[in-house]
C-alpha cells in the first residue's frame, strides 16, 4: 500500500506539467482505497488549514453559514447522498465527452430553472432541444469534441470555479463580507479540483463516492463539535 500511495503522490506532482489526467488502471478495491484514505485526507487537511484558522479569525464566517447539520435520515440523505450525485452530474459528468453526457447534465440544469420561473424553465428547455438535435448531426458534434480536446485544462478548470463559485451560496450574503467570499471559495475550490482528478483517473462513481463520503465526515465532524 506504500508503494500505490507513493505511485499515486508521483502522479499528482506530474499533473502540472502534464495537459491530461492518466486513467488508473489498479483494481476496484485499490481505486477505493486511494480514494478513501488518500484523496478524502489530502482534500480535508488542506480545507482544514485554510477555513479553521480563518474561522477562528472571523468568526463571521461560521455564522454566514446557511445550513443547520443535523443527523435525521432525511437531512443525511440530502448532503450525502442525493447532493453529491446531482452536483456530479452537473459538474464532473462531461468532463469525458458524449452526447449523453452533455444533455443528461443540461437538462437537470433546464428542469431546476422550472423552480425559479416558468418562462426561464421553458426558454432553457427550448435551448436544450436546439442543442440536442443539432448535435445528432456528426459534423457538428466531431467540432464540439475537436473544442473540448482541444480545450479540455480549461474546461476542468472552469468546472472547478463554478463548483467552488455554487457554494458560496452556503453563506448568507447578508451577513458574511464580500472581502470573505474568496476564503469560504478556496476551499470549494479544492474539493473540485480533487473530485475532479478523482472522476478522470477513476470514474464517474468513484468521483461522487468521493464527494459523499466528504460530505458525510464532515458533516458528523461538524455535529460532534457543534455539541
């Protein structure tokens, strides 16, 4: 187990001279393994360096924060499982280009516009059959994929932003200072970055694992101290 963590800290020294993300080729039980006890640390203590000091210094931060934890089935199964899979779907799921990968994410993204008004859910909607249709049309779509090879760093990189720009909606604006928002970001950042590499180099799945088991812990975390 040495060995694959050291293969896998190797590995994500390479990646910045590196423009792709080499998919691994180990077992399932070793993929967990490195998920569980490698990416989840790595992403909890670099959250932990930067978001618990700075919430000692500002205690603002922790009273902006939206959500109440709680450890009743329903909230439990909201934040860890139901969350972390629509947001991957959103987020992570076309970082690998297909058709359905494209679609699929868009119109959850078009059926959750219906919430805020129904006018804006139908314009989405006529934008997401436009789009579908036209990308049934090969030449249209080997364009699109020709795009994403050509630009697929700055698509993962644009995933992560918006990622980590999503969850600063945790915090209420009305409370929290703007000049704080970078320092409650960063750390969504992180988290998107390490999902990120996590779906690329292992799958889809084991990308929202990732995300859930996170969630889960830092969610009891929160609980335990809170009391």
């Amino acid at each position: 187990m040495i060995k694959l963590f050291k293969e896998e800290i190797d590995f994500l020294r390479s990646l910045l001279a590196t423009k792709r993300i080499r998919y691994f080729k180990g077992s399932i039980f070793q993929k967990i393994f490195l998920i569980l006890f490698g990416y989840f640390f790595i992403n909890l203590i670099l959250n932990l360096i930067i978001i618990y000091p700075l919430s000692e210094l500002f205690p603002v931060i922790e009273e902006a924060y939206r959500d109440e934890f709680k450890l009743d089935y329903g909230y439990f199964f909201l934040i860890v499982l139901l969350l972390p899979l629509l947001e991957e779907l959103i987020f992570r799921l076309p970082l690998k280009l297909s058709n359905w990968r494209i679609h699929f994410p868009f119109l959850i993204i078009v059926l959750s516009t219906f919430a805020f008004h129904m006018y804006v859910g139908f314009a989405f909607l006529t934008i997401w059959v436009v789009s579908m249709n036209l990308l049934i049309i090969k030449r249209y779509y080997n364009r699109l994929m020709k795009f994403w090879i050509r630009k697929r760093v700055a698509i993962f990189w644009t995933s992560c932003f918006l990622f980590g720009v999503v969850h600063t909606t945790n915090f209420d604006p009305s409370i929290l200072p703007w000049y704080l928002y970078f320092v409650v970001f960063f750390p969504q950042l992180i988290g998107g970055v390490f999902i990120g590499i996590v779906r690329l180099r292992f799958g889809f799945w084991y990308g929202v694992l990732l995300h859930s088991y996170f969630n889960a812990v830092v969610t009891l975390l929160s609980k335990y101290l809170d009391n």
